[in-house]
C-alpha cells in the first residue's frame, strides 16, 4: 500500500513534497531544510530469525550491539539489499517509509525521535518525503521505543 493511501485512510492530516532526488536520510534533511533530527530513517535489521524495523534520527546510526540487549537476541545484523528487496517490493531502496506496521514489521523507535514535534521521512520513492506529527505516526505504529540511536561525528 502507498504511504499517501494509508494516511487518507487513516484521516491522518500531512504534507507530501517532491525533491531532487536523495539517497540518504541526510541528503533528503538538507533538501527538505529539515533538520536531521528530525528526519526519520528506517534501518531494517535481522535478530535472530526476525526483522525489526528501527526508527531513528537521519543523523544516527544504530548500535547493534545496543540493540541485540534489548531485543534480548543471541545477535543482530542489518539487512542485506537482497532482503530488503523481498520485504519492500513496493518501495524504492532506500526510500521506504518508517511505516514498519504496513509491511509486517516491528517497528522499534529510537527514544531520540520521542520529544519532536513532527517527522519528515521518505515516502517510498527517492524523489518524495512526507510529513506528520510524531503523535499521529506513533498511533498509526505503535512502535516500541528503545534506545538504540548514536550520532555520527
């Protein structure tokens, strides 16, 4: 399902807007004028037998080892491209919504992203980012919130 549909049918109220194209959470923060913080970037991960999707910050990146403790996984690694092709056949690499409910995933939220506002995030297409408030997003995921999220220097 697009990201546009499901937020219609949700009544959910939000912006969509077309960019150059981006190909990171960091590119797409500068293009949007938006800072990184409050970008969200979905990183997909495997712990053990399962895929969780992990929300955080564009300027972040996940602690794997951070999160295989609060998972309380024997381990953890990132998705390769290979799978991430199979979970998000409807998306462009890389530019799939943190919407982790609509494709069957956990969704796990860096406690980082909790205070903000408002998150702007890709909409499944490089070209595109959409924008809703936090409280809308965490009622439409109800992700479980974690502290998994480091920043880049």
């Amino acid at each position: 399902m697009q990201i546009k549909e499901y937020l219609n049918r949700e009544h959910i109220d939000y912006q969509i807007w077309s960019h150059q194209p981006t190909f990171t959470a960091q590119q797409m923060a500068a293009e949007e004028h938006t800072p990184g913080m409050n970008v969200a970037k979905p990183v997909i991960v495997r712990g053990d037998e399962r895929y969780y999707m992990c929300v955080l910050p564009a300027c972040c990146r996940v602690d794997l080892e951070a999160l295989r403790g609060q998972l309380g996984a024997s381990e953890v690694h990132l998705a390769t491209e290979e799978e991430m092709t199979q979970l998000f056949p409807d998306c462009e690499i890389g530019a799939e919504p943190p919407f982790g409910n609509l494709f069957g995933l956990p969704t796990l939220l860096d406690e980082s992203l909790v205070p903000d506002d408002y998150i702007v995030c890709q909409a499944g297409k490089h070209d595109q980012a959409v924008r809703l408030s936090m409280k809308d997003y965490r009622q439409l995921v109800n992700p479980r919130v974690l502290t998994f999220g480091y920043h880049l220097h």
